[in-house]
C-alpha cells in the first residue's frame, strides 16, 4: 500500500501545530505560529474563515460533537470557544498559568479536559466554563490528554516521570500508572472500543497496552530507523482497523492496530520539518497531517 497525496495547503509558512477535522469530516481547523485559526472547506477546498483573537502561538484545537464550536488552546495558557457559525468567540477559559499542550471533549460533548505545562489536567463545563476538577498527580508540564469512549476515564501523560496516568475524571482517582516508556510521553489516544490506549514518545516508540491492566500489547519501533524518531501524535482511525503515529523523521507511519505491523508510510512532507499533528477523516482511509515549515498534506491509504 502506498500513501497518495491529494492536496497540498501552503498557507502562510507559518509552523502549525495543531489540526482539528470537524465531526462530519468537510472542514479542517489548524494554527499554529501564525496566531491564526483557519478553517479549510474540503468540499470547495478554500479557506473559508480566518480568525486571530491573540497573539500568541496555537498549540491545540479540538472540534465540538455538534460541529458548531472549535476549542483554540494557546501558548499563553488561555483557551476560547470560537462558535464557527456566528464567527464569534463565545467565552474564554483563564484556569491555566502556562502553554496548553492539548485538549479532548467528553462523549456526550459537555466537558473539556485541557493539559497543560502548569503540571495539571483540568475538566471544565464547555458552556459555562465551571471546573468540575483539576488532576494534579503529574510533576511537570503534561503534554496529553485522552478521554475514554464511555466518558468514565481519561488518560494523561507528560515529562519528567515518563509515565501514562489512568484515571476516573469524576473522582480523580489514578487507577493505573504505565511506566513501559523511557522517555517523556507526547502522545496519548484510546482505542474506539476503550479497551486499550497507544502512547507515543520521545524514546521513539508507539506503545499499545491494556487501558485497565498496563498490560503491552506491542511496541511499534518503526519510527526510530530515523535518528530523529520522536513520536509527536498517535490516533486510532474511526473505524479501529489502523493506528496512525507521526514524528521528527518527517513521516506518518500507519500499522495495522490488532497486530502491530506496517501498513504503509507517508513521505509526502519533505526536508527536515518534523510533523506535528495530523488527524483522520470519518472514512479512515484519509488523513491530513501538518508540518513545522507550514504545508498542511490532504492524502489517503490507497
């Protein structure tokens, strides 16, 4: 199998890092250095809107269920939710001192856990912005957060103490700490049946483990043929037949996600510009994925 290129997006030549695809797969939101969130229409294939709010980098961007807001998290610590139809930012969350290193929503779409470099995990209601908790168990900057398909748990993980934390977001209470990487965590995602989870990290690994148990799976070590091999996102595609993990080495990297072997790998983001974000598409056969020189690549697994 190989990895077709579809489209090239060259907006700004800014680095992005951050994508977001909105729930019925026609837009793609992304920023990054710019300061600026664009929104890509695939269907038209223009960008339809542009907003800058800050002036501060955008580190993380997530879209609602509903499809009507996008939640732009920035480096200065502050987060907005953009409603996408008026064009207007309904309000903002002031709860982090430093970056926003990522962001998830809840199941039924009422709340947002936001990671940060403040050492801390916030779960916040997306309309009112109240915080329903603040996990603390982390002793650095915490670069990932997942949350469970059932809503229960959320999984975080950071620097310093290389470890993926498991816990119940009501309660905060830790269930299982996984140690199996020897260097700090960058990614975290959980498989669409919410049995297991796949963390990437800067020991060049994708790992996939039992999200109860901190039993492994496999170790996926595709990306460390490169010496720069650090695994900068991990995500399961809609349909939990593959595992998608992007690094340093300037690929995305698709395996098999039962057995752990290579499917195929996209080479389609040239030079040294490592790749930041990338996300599927709801058929989970295409994905777009970004780079720190600013192209944004539209491809699928043919």
């Amino acid at each position: 199998m190989v990895g077709l290129l579809h489209q090239v997006l060259d907006p700004n030549r800014q680095p992005i890092y951050a994508l977001a695809c909105s729930p019925d797969g026609r837009y793609i939101a992304f920023g990054g250095d710019g300061c600026e969130v664009h929104i890509w229409d695939r269907g038209n294939r223009a960008i339809v809107s542009t907003y800058q709010e800050h002036e501060s980098s955008i580190c993380a961007l997530i879209w609602t269920l509903d499809g009507t807001r996008l939640v732009v998290g920035y480096e200065s610590g502050q987060i907005d939710i953009l409603d996408t139809l008026a064009q207007k930012i309904i309000f903002s969350y002031h709860g982090h001192r430093e970056t926003i290193s990522s962001l998830a929503c809840s199941p039924d779409g009422e709340r947002i856990a936001s990671a940060s470099y403040d050492h801390t995990v916030h779960i916040w209601d997306i309309q009112t912005g109240q915080v329903r908790g603040i996990y603390e168990e982390h002793m650095d900057a915490v670069f990932a957060v997942s949350w469970s398909s059932d809503g229960t748990h959320i999984a975080s993980g950071g620097s310093y103490d290389d470890v993926v934390y498991v816990w119940k977001w009501d309660t905060l209470e830790t269930i299982i700490t996984y140690s199996g990487h020897g260097s700090e965590i960058r990614s975290v995602a959980w498989s669409p049946d919410g049995r297991y989870l796949a963390s990437g990290s800067a020991d060049k690994t994708v790992q996939v483990w039992n999200a109860f148990t901190g039993i492994p799976v496999y170790t996926y070590r595709g990306h460390a043929a490169s010496p720069l091999g650090n695994v900068w996102s991990v995500a399961w595609s809609p349909n939990a037949k593959y595992l998608a993990s992007s690094g340093d080495d300037c690929t995305v990297q698709i395996i098999d996600a039962q057995s752990g072997k290579h499917v195929v790998t996209f080479n389609g983001h040239h030079g040294h510009w490592w790749i930041r974000s990338f996300v599927w598409f709801p058929d989970s056969t295409t994905l777009a994925s970004s780079d720190h020189e600013g192209v944004l690549s539209i491809w699928s697994i043919a």
